[in-house]
C-alpha cells in the first residue's frame, strides 16, 4: 500500500500521457459463441451479430492486467452461456489496464467508466432495449468502470455485481471514481481480498464476505484471493448453492451469533434482490467451493 501510495504521487502528473481512454467491445452469445467484435453505437455493427433486444444483457468488465480473453472473461462468459440464453458484451478495456503502474491505471478508471455509460446510452437508444434488461459485472477495478457507468447511467441500470471491487487509492468520501450503491438499482458486491487488492467496506445494497472477505482458503499470496471473487461467482452461476447469513462481522459469523432468518445466496444469475446489508459464508478449500 505504501509503494502503491508513492507510485501515485510519483506517476500522477504523467498520466495525461498515457494513451487516450479506449474501450472496445466482444458479444457472445448462444449462436455467437466465438466472440464478435463489435461497436455496440453503431447499429450496423449490432446487426452483424445475434444480438436480440428480447434478452437480457450483460456487460462484463475485466480488471487491472487483464484482457478480453482472460481466466477472469473466458469464465465468466462460458458460465452465463451454459446456462442462459442472453447477450453477453466483454468490456475490453486493456489498452489502458494492462499496465503494471497501477496508478495509471487507476487514474483513467473514472474515465473509462464514462466512456461505457455513454456508449450504453446510445445502444440503448438505438435498439429500444428496456432498462431492467442491462446489467454489468466486474472484477477488480473493471467493477469500478462499472460503478462510474452506472452514475452516468443515473442507477437504471437492473442491478452491478462487483467481484473483490478494487481497494488500493480508493477511498470513503469519494464516491465518484468507483462503484457505490447508486451506481444501479441494485449492487451486489463479493469481497474476497479486503484490505489489500480490494476494497473491504460494504460498498453495494448487499455485501457478501466469503471466509471473511480478507482472504481465502489455499491462498498464499493476495491475487490468488483476488481473483476467487471470479471463481465463487462463475460457481454461483453454475451450481448456486453459496447460503450467507446476514452480520454484523465474521467474528459474530464464526461464534453463531447471525439472526438465523436472515439469509441469502451469493451471486448467481437472478441475483438476490431483497438482500440487504453484509453477509457471511464459509467455503470449501476446493472446488466445489459453495458449502451445501
């Protein structure tokens, strides 16, 4: 954290020089299950797809160092196609993300974020698509991208599922950098490495906290329990089966001292919409993760 903190103070004044803001966009889909890469503004470009304004729509938003085709996208997609007939969008970002100065990136996280909802707005517009059929998922800094659209968005959007939502330079106050419960109609967010790659403060409508939310099982290093926000949430759309009970603190979790009535399941597809606070779960060390 303190390097990171130096780095920002070091880097801040270049970071008008990195490239432009530059976002990109690949749909999947049932029938387009090898990615098209598209301009979702441009409405000859949606026509060359199988994009049906009838189904749902997903925009998912990769984090820090990652890429269109990584772990973190090529999962996350493949699971919402296994079980769901949907459009699915990956929000490729890496031109600006995969850089190792975090700060930099960091930096051009807000504008991204601005970039995504306006481009939304004009899709949107274009192919009348209802707003409860939009969504977005993130992981890392990609869920702030998310959050940031979402404001654009002015909260329409159905609902954000933030996955270990990035900590480090983010703060409190600031609530227009990063994803924030107003960012939709409903945020979710899954915290897997709190307190060092990600942001451990209830940040959403719903908080969930696996093994504490600091870090997990089999895990000796912190990207390793970064990126288990990805796998848990691919597992939930998959299997579901991930049962948390509403708490103040994992410590009042471990002792049984949750109310019993208040539970809810993490993640999924048709996310738990009446959830409400923070909530506590324990997993397996292996695969399968959720505990039945």
């Amino acid at each position: 954290m303190i390097l990171i903190g130096l780095l920002y103070f070091i880097l801040i004044s270049a970071s008008s020089a990195t490239s432009e803001v530059d976002v990109h966009y690949v749909f999947f889909s049932k029938s387009d299950p090898n990615g098209i890469v598209t301009n979702i503004t441009d409405t000859q470009s949606i026509s060359r797809t199988s994009f049906s304004n009838k189904k749902d729509t997903i925009f998912y938003i990769h984090g820090w160092l990652d890429k269109f085709d990584s772990h973190s996208c090529n999962s996350v997609k493949s699971a919402l196609l296994e079980k769901h007939d949907i459009n699915i969008f990956i929000v490729n970002w890496d031109k600006i993300a995969d850089n190792i100065l975090y700060p930099l990136v960091f930096e051009k996280v807000e504008a991204t974020g601005k970039v995504l909802g306006n481009d939304v707005i004009n899709f949107i517009r274009a192919n009348d698509i209802s707003w409860d059929k939009i969504s977005m998922a993130g992981h890392s800094l990609g869920a702030h991208v998310a959050g940031v659209a979402g404001h654009v968005l002015e909260g329409k959007l159905d609902h954000i599922v933030g996955l270990d939502p990035a900590g480090p330079l983010y703060t409190s106050e600031n609530t227009e950098n990063r994803l924030t419960k107003h960012s939709a109609r409903f945020v979710q967010a899954i915290h897997t490495c709190g307190g060092l790659f990600g942001y451990f403060k209830q940040i959403g409508h719903a908080d969930y906290y696996p093994n504490g939310g600091r870090s997990q099982p089999m895990c000796w290093e912190g990207q390793c329990s970064h990126v288990k926000s990805v796998d848990y949430y691919v597992e939930s759309l998959l299997t579901g089966q991930f049962k948390a009970k509403q708490c103040d603190s994992y410590k009042d979790y471990e002792n049984g001292k949750c109310d019993e009535g208040k539970v809810s399941y993490m993640g999924e597809y048709n996310i738990d919409k009446t959830a409400n606070g923070t909530y506590f779960l324990d997993t397996n060390k292996q695969p399968p993760y959720a505990k039945n």
